[in-house]
C-alpha cells in the first residue's frame, strides 16, 4: 500500500493509507494480466458467478495467460464474507503455490479475496485476527493483492479493512491491517454495468453514507475531505446509473464516489450510520447499503447541527447551487439525500419489530466502538436506543 505523508494548511503532517496502483481505465481487463504480473505469477483468483459467467472472464483470464501469469480460480459463494468462507478458501490454498490474490466482484467478493491474502501468509482461521478482545496482529504480510471491483459501494478497493461476520455467532467485526490495502485496483467502468438495479442502489447509498461520514468524521482532514469533495461531484450520477445501468459514463462516475469514499472512511473513519450498520446486519441480515441508505436521512438530521458548515458544503456539491446560507444549504443537503434515497426505492424505516426489541444488544455492541467515537454529535446509550426503536416502525 502507498503511505502518502503530505503537510495540510496547517503544515500537520497527515499520513493517508491508499493503494499503491489505481488504474482508472475503460476496457481496461482486456490487459488486466499486464497490470497484475508485476505482483505476483502464481493467482488466486476469487471472483463472483456474475463475473465467471460473463464473457468478461475469458477477456481476463486470456490476459492472465498472455503475460505468463498462472492461476486458478475460486467462485465467491454468495452472501457477505463469513468467518467460514474465509478459512474455508485458506483450507484449500494455504501452503499452496500462490503469489498473490485477485478478487473481482461486489464488496463481498473483494473483502473476502483481502482477508484470504492476509490469511494465506499467517496461521490459525480469521476470527483471530478479528478486532474482537485478544485479537492476533498478523505476523507475515499479505500476499500481494488486486482489487477489481464489478460493483461501486463499499470501497472495499480502497480499505485496509475487510469486514467479516460470524452468522451463528450474529456479529460483523473488522479484519483490520494497513498491510491488507490492495497493491492494485483496476476501475474499469463497462465491468460495473451488469450490477442490478437494487445492488446499484443500494452500494451507490453506501457510498454516499460513506463521503458523509469520512467529511464530517471528527478526524477528517484536509487530505481526507479533498477525495470527499471530489466524491460528492461524482455520487451526483447515482441516480442516472441507476435508471440507466448501461451508461458507462454514469457507472464510471459512481465507481469514483466509491472508490473516494473508501480512502476517506479508511482514513478519517465512518459515523453513527456505520456504527449502527455492523450490529443492525448482524442482526437482521438485511444489505449493508440498504440500512446504510435508510439511516443515513434521518442521521444527517440528529448531526447537521454538530456539523452545520460541512453539511452546508455537502448541499453545495450536491446540488450544484450556491447559495451563501449555510442552514439553507445544510437542509438542502439532506433534502437531496432523501430525494435520492426515495428515487432509489429505499424505504425511510426498517418496519421491523425485531429491532424494536434488540435495540438494547445493537446500541450496546456500537456505543464504543469508533465510528461512534467519530461521529460528530455525541449522544448517550440511551438516545441512540430511542432512536433505533423510533427507525423499527
Ligand atoms: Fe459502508
């Protein structure tokens, strides 16, 4: 991974975590292998049934052989990463030839692919190295890994964390190493125009949650809003991506929020959505974006008067208008959200009773945690249980 030191305006040093090689390039599988056989000439490829079944698949792994570079390929499940699914692919490999790892797929698939390059150069299952009490730091760096991204969300492309849950056990917790950020993204935006309509909306309201977040984070930085800034000009196409899916100009604008999104939230932290997200999904199974997409109104509301000059912005870059009034604009902004939100289908509540009667467990596994600790309105236990009863209705 790169580590970038730069001097803000305040000439405080600000170190940034981000990969090494972003190669931003339509068709740019056609010469993936040419990209990725500075990294290793043994893969592991992990890649999604969508991707394996597309004509894409013979596009890249023809690459791969054209520049000597040797692999076998591993088929993503399906579902978000599990503890299982990790060490079950390690089982399969560890010890094996392999150099390094490829994931090319969704979110899920790129978390999973870096939790197995960190995995494949250590010992034990991954729930070790999980951020839970007593955890392991790894002792081997990764091998080196690839990040292709099919779907613009989670950033996972840019994160030096893969989120992992243990279903039996109902948690998600973060496989957290600066040395798991990928060597390599390629973002190749025709790749992005299979993603369904839900998946597009949904990730693309991750994305979105994630740029609120990392910019109004009590550690955001100069360095950080600048990618955030630049995040919410590109998020503007979410909803043309979504109505569209085969605009490549639209999907390569939402793959860059995402991308951005997951340098900003890597580096200057989430907030109060992503600290109720983990325990909410663990929870009800329900998709990262969807929940991230519900609370994210309803969140910037509670905040904006704890952030009012950053939401101001944030209403500038959305909707284009300058308008000097920082509440005006601040209320703008999450007007804008919501009408985004709405275009995309997502529902303004859970109308869950489930979370009514866990918002005790959800609250008490967040409260703590640092995407609380980032967000810029702290509230008590209580609130926030109030608050998670209020979004069951
Ligand atoms: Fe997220």
């Amino acid at each position: 991974m790169a580590q970038v030191y730069l001097q803000d305006e305040q000439e405080e040093q600000i170190r940034l975590n981000m990969p090494q090689n972003v190669i931003i390039k339509r068709y740019a599988i056609v010469s993936a292998g040419r990209y990725i056989a500075p990294h290793g000439r043994n893969c592991l490829v992990i890649a999604g049934k969508h991707f394996l079944e597309s004509e894409d698949s013979e596009i890249f792994f023809s690459s791969l052989t054209l520049k000597s570079v040797d692999f076998e390929t591993e088929e993503y499940a399906g579902g978000e990463p599990e503890v299982s699914s990790v060490d079950g692919i390690v089982g399969r490999h560890r010890g094996g030839r392999f150099d390094c790892v490829v994931g090319i797929g969704g979110g899920s698939v790129i978390d999973t692919a870096k939790a197995v390059s960190g995995m494949l150069a250590n010992d034990g299952g991954v729930e070790q190295y999980l951020e839970l009490p007593g955890r392991e730091i790894m002792r081997n760096s990764p091998l080196p890994f690839i990040a292709i991204p099919t779907t613009a969300g989670t950033g996972a492309e840019a994160t030096k964390n893969a989120v992992i849950k243990n279903g039996a056990l109902r948690y998600k917790k973060s496989f957290r190493d600066e040395r798991l950020t990928a060597r390599c993204v390629i973002i190749d935006a025709p790749l992005y125009t299979g993603a369904p309509g839900e998946v597009t909306a949904f990730s693309g309201m991750d994305a979105l949650t994630q740029l609120v977040e990392a910019f109004t984070s009590n550690y955001a930085n100069g360095r950080t809003d600048e990618f955030c800034r630049q995040g919410f000009r590109h998020i503007r196409y979410l909803a043309a991506a979504y109505s569209d899916p085969g605009n490549i100009s639209a999907r390569e604008e939402t793959a860059l929020a995402a991308y951005k999104s997951g340098v900003a939230i890597s580096n200057a932290g989430a907030g109060a959505v992503h600290a109720l997200a983990s325990p909410i999904g663990a929870h009800t199974g329900l998709a990262h974006g969807l929940i991230c997409g519900i609370l994210l109104p309803r969140i910037m509301e509670i905040n904006k008067p704890y952030a009012l000059k950053k939401y101001a912005e944030i209403g500038r870059l959305i909707t284009g208008n300058s308008d000097s009034d920082d509440e005006i604009m601040a209320e703008a902004a999450i007007a804008a959200v919501g009408s985004l939100a709405r275009a995309l289908k997502i529902p303004m509540s859970f109308h869950d009773e489930r979370l009514n009667k866990l918002s005790a467990a959800i609250v008490g596994e967040c409260i703590n945690g640092g995407s609380m600790r980032s967000n810029p309105a702290a509230f008590d236990e209580e609130f926030w249980k109030a608050f998670v009863v209020e979004m069951s209705k």
